[in-house]
C-alpha cells in the first residue's frame, strides 16, 4: 500500500511512518509530498492538514494510528506514544522527559540526509525504543 505525508519528515512523521510499516503494513511505501494537495490518489494520507491519520482533539497523529488501528493495548506503544506526543506538541500532558532528547536526535537526523534516510536510521532508534519499553512492560521495571 501507498502511504503519504509531508515532506521534511520530523518526530511524528517519523515514528508514524515506523509503526506503519512495523505492525500495519510491512511492505509500506511512502510518498513525501510538499501539500495535502499532491497526495496520489492511490495513497493514504497522515500527518498532514486534513488527514483522517493526523492530529485530531489535542492528539499527535502517531496517537491516532495507534487507535484507528486497535493497537492501544501494546504498553510498549502507548508509552512511545506518549513521548512522541510530548516531543511533537509539547503540552506537557505527559510525563516524558525522554521527549526533549528523542526529539533532538531526530532533527539532527533529518539534516544529514532525505526523507527516506530520515526513515531508515530513524528505524532502529524506534525499534530500539519499542524494545525497550516491551521488556520494561514484561518485568514490571526498567530493563538492566
């Protein structure tokens, strides 16, 4: 399937583009476009102005995914959620202070090459993170 935001990715589109193509679609293709208005018409739009997949009632648009694809019982996803959230709008509703430095890393990131090499070495910071957080879930306290 077709998959379609923004071009410039950043935090959001980033994680929302792992988590697609991780637990939705594993053989994801994504189109970067400049405006909604150059989405392909075979393509399915997120994280951008007027996406069903975007930013919805103070919510970023990884938190969307995540329930518009019934994957809110993973703890370990709930929990990055909640840092890609605070890293994305910075409304303090929750408590992430890994959301300043993640956030920081990905920028960085981002300068060093295009979109889609934003996305392949965003991919094992996200896999990292997913990892820990499914063992921190499964022990009941941060992995040693």
């Amino acid at each position: 399937m077709k998959w379609a935001t923004r071009a410039g990715i950043h935090i959001d589109r980033a994680a929302c583009a792992w988590l697609i193509r991780r637990f939705i679609d594993p053989d994801a293709t994504f189109v970067f476009v400049p405006d909604p208005a150059h989405v392909p018409d075979d393509a399915t739009p997120f994280d951008m102005r007027g996406a069903d997949l975007g930013h919805h009632h103070g919510d970023c648009s990884f938190e969307t995914i995540l329930r518009r694809y019934d994957l809110t019982d993973d703890p370990a996803l709930q929990r990055i959620a909640e840092i890609i959230h605070e890293a994305d709008l910075d409304d303090e509703r929750f408590d992430a202070p890994e959301a300043p430095g993640l956030d920081v890393v990905l920028r960085g990131l981002s300068m060093i090459g295009d979109d889609e090499h934003t996305m392949t070495v965003t991919k094992p910071v996200f896999d990292g993170l997913y990892e820990y957080y499914r063992r921190a879930s499964l022990l009941g306290r941060e992995p040693a």
